[in-house]
C-alpha cells in the first residue's frame, strides 16, 4: 500500500440527520473506516454575493485516495447542500497499525475496480 494513499476528507453538513446518514453510509460501504461527527462549528463564508454565518457539523472522514472517487459520489448523493464541501488532504504519516487499520476496514482496491464494471 503506498504510503501516500491515505487521506483525510472534510464535510460539512446542516443537519445530525443528513451527517450521520452519511456517516453510516460510508462506513457500511467500506469507503471509509472512520467518520467523526464534530458538532457545533459556525462556518462563515462567501456565498452567492453575501457572507454567510451558519452552524455546521463537521465530518472528518478517514480513507484512501483510491476510494475517493466513490466516496465522493456518496456524499453527493446523500448531501442536501447545493455544493457540498468535499476535500482530502494527504495523511504524511501516521502510527503503522492506525494505518493498516484504515486499510483493512476499507474496500480492497481489486473490490473497488470490480464495482466500477
């Protein structure tokens, strides 16, 4: 596994419901091993000419790059904003079997070509 595979996806979300409805799905669909659910953040930001003050719920969503792609396509899915915040940053390091663990309980890659067919 290249060491550069692992990474961390940021989502936010107006709801308990809609955060731990994708939550649940991604974890059940091995797309990623871990999701914490962070409550209680104020976003503020430009949006359609104003400035906007909301509280959010903050996902932070462990997984592989490989798996991006797909994971992406389920936060869409699920998500009721117009444009729903999906970003990955690359994991540099970590401790050994935190990261084996990220591996183990995701979809293998030879599983994630196989869905694409």
């Amino acid at each position: 596994m290249p060491k550069d595979d692992y990474i961390i996806v940021f989502n936010t979300c107006d709801s308990a419901e809609i955060a731990s409805s994708i939550a649940e799905t991604l974890v059940s669909k091995k797309l990623a091993a871990c999701v914490n659910i962070v409550k209680g953040i104020e976003s503020v930001y430009q949006w359609q000419g104003k400035i906007e003050y909301n509280q959010e719920i903050l996902l932070i969503i462990k997984t592989r790059q490989s798996l991006f792609s797909k994971l992406k396509q389920a936060i869409q899915a699920l998500h009721n904003y117009e444009l729903p915040e999906i970003i990955a940053v690359p994991i540099r390091s970590g401790d050994k079997n935190y990261l084996n663990w990220i591996q183990s309980a995701t979809l293998a890659t030879e599983q994630n070509n196989e869905n694409k067919k």
